[in-house]
C-alpha cells in the first residue's frame, strides 16, 4: 500500500529576526568607595582608559550615578557581579544597576 501523495504548499513562512537588547551598566556614587578604586575597576573590568575612568568617575561623583558601559544582558550582568564581587573583598559598598537601555 505505498501511495505517493503529493502535497503542493503555497504558504510563505516570515522569519523576523530581533536583534538583543542592550543594557546599561550604573555605578551609583556612595560617600565611602575611594575615586581610586573606581578608577581601577573601570580600567579592569570595563576596558576604558585612565583619562574615560577618571572622567566617568567624576559624573558618578557630582550627578550620583553614571553609565559606565552598554553590553548584551549576560555581559553587562557579569561585570556588573564581578565589579560588586571586587568591592566587597576590598570592603567597599559600591552599588551597581543593570538596566534595559
């Protein structure tokens, strides 16, 4: 009983293809977090140049909050976690947001 059926589709499928989203990552300023130390997690974990951190770090100081990077989700969360894991063994209380830009 073999029967070859033939099926004729005319039927058109649309792919749509969304590019991620990107997050912001915020260091949020606090009175006891040295400059210094923000300067260096920017230089190691973020990738900027002495003359960027310093200058980001002096927005989170006067405005209470900067960006200091745009990444895809698990990015931004890992360096978010790693630059909260790093103030926490240096004893500082440096807060860090993720958010959707």
């Amino acid at each position: 009983m073999n029967e070859d059926i033939a099926i004729d589709l005319d039927e058109k499928i649309e792919r749509t293809v969304k590019e991620p989203d990107f997050y912001k990552v915020v260091f949020l300023n606090d009175e006891h977090t040295p400059m210094e130390f923000v300067i260096e997690m920017l230089k190691e974990i973020f990738g900027h140049s002495e003359e960027t951190s310093k200058s980001i770090t002096l927005t989170i100081h006067n405005e209470g909050a900067g960006i200091v990077g745009v990444y895809t989700h698990e990015i931004a969360e890992q360096k978010g976690i790693e630059t909260v894991s790093n103030a926490r063994a240096s004893g500082f209380p440096l807060q860090v947001k993720v958010e959707v830009e």
